[in-house]
C-alpha cells in the first residue's frame, strides 16, 4: 500500500469524524505518497485536521460533507495542492487573500455553499 497515490471514496455514505479517517490513513507510509484524496459527498463530520504531514497531497476534495470550524491553519503545509474543494460544509470565519499565497500551483478552489 505504499504506492498508493490516489484514493477516491466519493458518495459512499462514509461518517465519521474527519480526524479519524485522516489518522487512519496516516498510519502508514501512504502519508508520503498520496498525491490526490476524495471524500467528497458523505457524511464526514468535525473539523479538518492538520494535514500537513501529507506533503505530497495535489488534490483535495472535502466538500458535500458537515465539516466545520475554520480553514486556515488546517491545510497549511500542503504546498503541492492544486485542486482544493470544500464547498457545501459549515466552515466559519474568514479566508484571507494572503492564505492563497503559499499555495503558488493552486489552480482550482471551490467554496461555495
């Protein structure tokens, strides 16, 4: 399982909180080499986790969940991030322009409700 780079769970009626899927996915080496995450559209609650010992993460897709509490310190560190979805969840709080700064190959964020 050390060479997995992709893992896609999208509506699959996943619950849960987030904190503890993420642990579970960082128990082993995939935390190196998992470049895209989905679990977009279940039923995953709580707040997004410090996610930044996935270096390698390009892809993000988070939305269509019931994630709350605030954005901003939980995705730093992911560098390499290019698609980032959080929409359709009950985050609070501001983003700043200047959180986008450190995220110089992001092309794509959805933030929508």
């Amino acid at each position: 399982m050390c060479s997995l780079n992709e893992l896609y769970l999208l509506n699959n009626k996943l619950s849960g909180q987030l904190s503890e899927l993420i642990q579970n996915l960082s128990s082993g080496c995939t935390v190196n080499s998992l470049e895209g995450l989905c679990l977009y559209d279940n039923d995953i609650t709580g707040p997004i986790p410090d996610l930044g010992g996935f270096s390698s993460l390009k892809e993000l897709y988070l939305g269509e969940n019931s994630l709350n509490g605030t954005i901003n310190k939980s995705l730093n560190h992911l560098f390499k991030l290019e698609t980032l979805s959080l929409d359709g969840n009950s985050f609070t709080g501001v983003i700043s322009e200047t959180f986008f700064f450190q995220y110089v190959q992001l092309t794509d964020v959805v933030l929508g409700q």
